[in-house]
C-alpha cells in the first residue's frame, strides 16, 4: 500500500503540472494576441495606406477639375470680352455725329452693329453658366441698353436723306432728338456698364492682385 510520501510526491507533480500547464496556457493566449494584434496593425495600416492613396487621387481629381474650369472662364472671359468691345467700337462708329467720307453707310453699320451684337449675345447666352450672377446681371443690363439705343436710332429713317424726311420736316427734327437721346444718356450709361465690367473680369483673371 502506497506511504505517504509517494501521495505526497503525486501532490507535488500534480502542481507542477498544473503550474507547467498554467504558465503554457498564459504563454499561448499571450502569443495569440500578439499576434492577433500584429495582424490587426497589419491591416489597418494597409487599409490607412489604401485610403490615403484614394484621397490623394480625389484631391489631385479635384485639383484638375478646378484648373481646367479656370481655364475654360478665363477663355471665355477673353472671348466675351473680345466680341463685346466689337460691339461697343461698331456702335460708337454708328452714333458718332461725324460720320467720315469712305465709311460704309449708315444702313450698313447698325446692320453690322445688329449682327456683332447678336454674335455676342449667342455666345454669353451659351457660356453664362460660367459668370457668377452679379456679373450675368451686368452683362445683361449692358446688352438691354444696347438694343434699346439700336432701336432708338431705327425708329425713323437712318438716312437723313430718306424721301420721308422731305415731305415732313418735323420728323428730321424727332429724328435728331431720337440720335441725341442715343448718344447723351443711353451711351454714357453703357460707358458705365462696360467699365463696371472690364473691372469685374481683371478681378476674376486675378489681373489686378
């Protein structure tokens, strides 16, 4: 029959064991999530990297959309602005009390002042998306005037020597104050719109930082 010391023996290996198996046990889960951890961090920073590159490419996206919608105003800026000054030298052409010899008619300079006139229009109208609405407003403002001044000085006859005007004398006088109209109130006040302009687009072309 067993003696004491061997069930005492037993009791001590059992607590070895137990202690073996315990610190084994603590061990293992340790390195579980260890690496648990290590794979955690791995993927994260391989997600943080992939984000990050997404970001970068959404910026630099941003960044080309910007660019190129600056350049497609600053175009049409230049274009507008070219074919308006068009419309603006033909009128004060058409308006100048001095009309020199050589110069085409009358008749054929508000035809051309309709036409660059209309020109201009056709292209505000397709690029106005482009202006903020203050400047569309201006714009706008300048062309009513225009039109309104063309159709000032088409109201009666353009040729001072027209056969209407040598049956009924009062109509050269209504006449002379129609041109007068046009060029002492409705031209200074598209002086005005144009300068307005010409200020509010060296502002957007960052002209006059």
């Amino acid at each position: 029959m067993p003696d004491a010391e061997y069930y005492k023996e037993i009791i001590c290996n059992s607590g070895t064991i137990y202690l073996i198996i315990s610190t084994l046990t603590t061990v293992t889960i340790s390195v579980i999530v260890f690496v648990a951890r290590s794979l955690f961090k791995q993927l994260l920073d391989k997600d943080t990297e992939r984000l990050k590159i997404l970001l970068e490419a959404e910026k630099e996206k941003a960044i080309i959309k910007f660019t190129n919608l600056h350049q497609e105003r600053a175009d049409a800026i230049k274009e507008i602005y070219k074919k308006l000054s068009n419309v603006y030298l033909n009128l004060e052409s058409t308006i100048n009390i001095i009309q020199y010899e050589g110069e085409p008619s009358l008749i054929d300079k508000i035809k051309l002042l309709k036409q660059v006139h209309n020109d201009f229009l056709d292209y505000y109208y397709s690029h106005k998306i482009l202006f903020p609405e203050d400047t569309c407003t201006t714009i706008e403002k300048m062309q009513k005037k225009i039109k309104t001044l063309v159709l000032e000085i088409t109201t009666y006859p353009v040729d001072i020597n027209d056969i209407e005007f040598r049956h009924n004398r009062e109509l050269i006088l209504e006449r002379k104050q129609a041109w007068d109209t046009a060029r002492k109130e409705l031209k200074p006040e598209i002086d005005t719109l144009k300068d307005t302009l010409e200020t509010i687009f060296r502002n957007m072309l960052g002209v006059n930082d």
